[in-house]
C-alpha cells in the first residue's frame, strides 16, 4: 500500500467530535478503486499485507473491511425500513 493508500483509508475512520469519515466511500473509492470488488474489501489488499508481514497495511486492510460491512448494513437497513 503506497503512503496516499494509507492516507485515504485513515481518511475512511470515524473520528469524534463529529461522528463523521473525512472522506465519504464514494470519494475513497474514485481514488482507490483497487481496494473493493463487488462491494467487499479486494482480498488483494488483505494478501498484500499478509505476504510482506506489514502490520500497518493489515491494520489499514482491516479499516477497509470494516467500512464496507458497514455501509453494506446501512442500505440493508435502508431497504428494510
């Protein structure tokens, strides 16, 4: 993961006071598209850190994850509602 990778998923982390990403997903996705497939996290990523044994780029791969359950949940909420 290059420093801008990273840099944009730590954009992606919710962060108090405001509750909010500094980035929305739509955005994080224009400038990292290589980072989800099919509305999940691109397994490459998750490879990527485990075959270099690069903690950060677990960590970041992880922060990816994360956020793509969630916004998953939020438009299933959405279409139950």
């Amino acid at each position: 993961m290059t420093p801008q990778e990273r840099k944009l998923v730590s954009s992606l982390v919710i962060s108090p006071p405001s509750g909010k990403s500094r980035i929305s997903k739509e955005e994080f996705l224009r400038h990292f598209p290589a980072s989800v497939q099919n509305g999940k996290m691109a397994m490459a990523v998750l490879e990527a850190a485990y075959e270099t044994k690069n903690a950060e780029d677990l960590e970041y791969a992880l922060i990816i994850g994360l956020s793509s359950v969630l916004a998953l949940s939020t438009k299933i909420s959405s279409v139950i509602s």
